[in-house]
C-alpha cells in the first residue's frame, strides 16, 4: 500500500515530510533484510499497519513545539518515528530492551535525516527522565504498562489534556481497563475507513504524577 495513503489522512504535510514518509518504505525493506524486526506481510503493508496506525495517536492529541514524548517497546520505530516526521518540534525518546531492534531505529532515523529522536537500548524501568506524553503499541496489559512506566510523567501539563499514556491496543478491553475510571477509549474507525482499524483504538490514560 502506497504512501497516498499517509497523504490522504494528513494532507497538510510540508515537501520534506512527505519525502520522508515516502523514504520509510525502502528504509524499512532494506534494514528488514538485515535484521527482521517486522514481517514480511507487514513490510509489505507498512503504511497501512504500521505508519498509519502509529499516525492514529495524531488524530487523538496533537502535540505542541518542545512536548517530550517516550516511546516504550518501540520495537522497529513505532509508533514514534511516524510521530516525529509528524511533530518535528516535539522531542521523542525510543526505547526498547532489544538491541537490534534499536539498531534499525537508529539507521532509519539516520537515512530520514530526522533529529528530534533519541534511540535506547534499555528497559524502561531504567530510565529517569521524565515525559509530557507515553506513547505504545500493545506491548503489554495495561495494568503492567502502568506499572513500567509509574513516575515517568511529568507533573505540568502544556496541552488540554493532561500529560498521560496514548497507547494502541485492539479488541475488548472491558476487562483490562475495568480498574481506570479516567481512561478514555477512542475508536480508530472515528477517523479511517480502511477495515484494518475496525476494532483498533487509542487508550488515554491521565497519569497522576508520582513525586
């Protein structure tokens, strides 16, 4: 699937954003190769389930110029490195515990020329900064993502909605998110039309900051 499909949904792209979703595909294909971090059929349809899906955080919160966002279990670079073609003034820190995959984050990141990035091979667990926003893609239940990344929000919100998690997930998560009286649920059919996003959504979690 063509990268029209990123110019269809966001149609406001400078020259140089659209150069460098159109670059993701070759980038991703080449470095695949080297070090299989996304399937084949996935390569195949990286704007799709990939880029676009990432992109899906966008539609929910836009974030404003010096915003810090994590990335946690980021794996191949999602969603964050879609999220920072999108938000080149927002500063976004990639981690993940397997090295090869941060490898492939570094080298893409590297041939997009992009600079509002920071790619790290750790647990999240270890990191001490703290972040405006924590972006993922179903890397675990949210009971344990909460608990990856307790302390890691910062206590003054620069946007409406307060600082917190935006993450991906799919399916029923009645029971899951039983235990979360402020999370919102957005629906990813709100705002594409493609059947993949069906049952896809973006979970909002305010967090309470830990001091």
């Amino acid at each position: 699937m063509a990268v029209d499909l990123i110019f269809k949904y966001f149609p406001t792209l400078s020259d140089e954003q659209k150069d460098q979703f159109a670059k993701l595909q070759e980038l991703y294909q080449d470095w695949n190769q080297k070090i299989n971090v996304v399937s084949r059929k996935d390569i195949d349809e990286l704007y799709l389930r990939h880029v676009l899906h990432s992109l899906a955080i966008a539609k929910v919160q836009q974030f404003n110029p010096g915003t810090t966002v994590l990335d946690v279990g980021t794996g191949g670079g999602f969603p964050g490195i879609p999220l920072a073609i999108l938000f080149p003034e927002t500063h976004f820190t990639l981690v993940d515990a397997i090295g090869k995959k941060i490898k492939v984050v570094e080298e893409v990141v590297d041939g997009l020329g992009i600079t509002n990035v920071t790619a790290k091979n750790m647990r999240v667990e270890e990191l001490k900064e703290q972040f405006d926003f924590i972006v993922s893609r179903a890397v675990a239940a949210m009971p344990t993502f909460v608990h990856w990344v307790k302390g890691k929000v910062k206590k003054n919100s620069v946007h409406e909605r307060r600082n917190g998690i935006l993450y991906l997930k799919g399916g029923d998560l009645t029971e899951e998110l039983m235990d979360y009286k402020t999370v919102e649920i957005i629906n990813l059919p709100d705002f594409y039309e493609e059947d993949f996003f069906d049952t896809k959504k973006v979970v909002y979690l305010p967090m309470k900051f830990k001091g």
